[in-house]
C-alpha cells in the first residue's frame, strides 16, 4: 500500500495577490482546474490513493471544492484545517494521527514536476534515513551573458539551470521526524537544519521538469504549457 501524501495547502500566497485576495493559492488554475489538483493527480496516476490537505487561509473554499470534486476511483482527499497563520512544520505536527505510524509523503500545493515518485521512495528506503527531500536545480528568471577574458561579450544563454540544487518539494518522512517539528515550526528552516545535522536527510536529485507556481508569471507560463496540450507535469491520460 501507498504511503498517505499530505499536501500542503494553508499560506497566503502573498506573492500571487492578483489572484489569492478571492482565492486561496491552491485553487488558483491551470487550464481550468486548482494546481492542488495538479499535483493531487501527479500522485494518484502513480498510485497514491490518500491525501491529507493540510489548509488554513481560505480553508472552508477548499474543503467546498474538495467535497465537489470527483476523484479517481480508490482516491480519498481529507482536508484538515491547521490553522490560518500556523507555519509549514507546525501544520505537519498538527496531522500526526492522520498519516498513521509508517512512512508519509508530504508536498507543496504550488509545485508540479514529472517526478518519478516510485523511484524517490525508493531511494528514501535505501537510504535508510528520517527525511528524504527533492532536490532541482531551477531555471534563472533570466537569460544571463556569458564574457569573454577581454570583458566582450561571447554569448547569451536564455535563462539557464541554476547551478545550486534547491528544495523542491516532494518529500518522504519516517515518524522520527515529528520529532523535530512543534506547533512553532518552520518546516524550511529549524527542522530541516536539524535533520540535516544529525545526516537523517537525504536528497533526490531530480533532473527533469519541475516548476513552482510563486507569481503572477509563474501562473501565466503553466497556463501557456498546459494550452499546447503537452504539459510537462502530466503523468496521467484521462483527467480525474
């Protein structure tokens, strides 16, 4: 059986005010349907059957769209309320009777990639440890000049792989790491550190697609790959 996948869904998405003033960031679309759909389906056409939907700000339009919505057949979504101002890891510690006693993924609901989740499981179980993070490595927001020795320019690159690996979300956990989280946590900064310190996380490195609806513009360009009908992300055949 699958691990459960919990699904971050609760912050403000300050950086998309155009849209998160009516909506919540996770049912902000992309060709027609939320991303948290996105992602959910991300999952699902892989074999995850049971999401947790850790909400806050907005939470009752989520748990409104979530009862409304037909999903796969075996696919159960809850959404939990954890609170409006709670931080990431305090939303994780919030849901430690829902994702039971075993293994547990948890995401972003803003993130989408064509990530091969069986194999990051995969390499979390070999690894043996509490936390295995995505690690990408994200295109520039922009193009970037490469110089000559004699300070001319050679050639322009349109917006390259950053050279550093970034969190990107898509995380495997063991039970150990409710250890490192309280109410007050910041999943991103104290926990993760920890972890880190004590070599209990791992880092999948994945090379293909991934992209993180953060503005605007994120929003606009995933609504642009979805029209060409060949979105990278989607890993399924038939919508839910």
């Amino acid at each position: 059986m699958s691990p459960p996948v919990v699904v971050l869904c609760g912050g403000r998405g300050a950086r998309l005010q155009e849209e998160t003033h009516l909506l919540p960031k996770p049912l902000i679309e992309i060709g027609g349907l939320p991303i948290v759909w996105h992602v959910i389906q991300i999952y699902a056409a892989q074999g995850f059957r049971r999401f947790v939907l850790a909400t806050g700000y907005m939470a009752e339009q989520i748990a409104g769209w979530t009862e409304r919505q037909q999903w796969p057949q075996g696919v159960e979504v809850e959404p939990v309320d954890t609170g409006i101002d709670t931080p990431t890891g305090g939303r994780v510690h919030h849901l430690r009777e829902h994702v039971g006693a075993g293994t547990f993924c948890l995401t972003y609901a803003d993130g989408v990639a064509d990530i091969d989740l069986a194999r990051s499981l995969a390499f979390h179980r070999e690894r043996g440890r509490l936390a295995t993070m995505t690690v990408v490595r994200p295109r520039l927001q922009f193009g970037i000049a490469e110089l000559n020795g004699d300070d001319s320019v050679k050639a322009f690159v349109e917006k390259p792989r950053a050279e550093h690996w970034v969190n990107g979300g898509f995380f495997a956990f063991e039970p150990g790491v409710f250890d490192y989280l309280e109410d007050s946590s910041v999943l991103e900064g104290d926990p993760l550190d920890r972890l880190a310190a004590h070599r209990q996380l791992a880092a999948f490195r994945h090379t293909g697609f991934w992209e993180c609806m953060d503005t605007y513009k994120d929003a606009v360009e995933l609504n642009d790959l979805w029209s060409t009908g060949h979105p990278p992300w989607k890993v399924w055949t038939e919508r839910a």
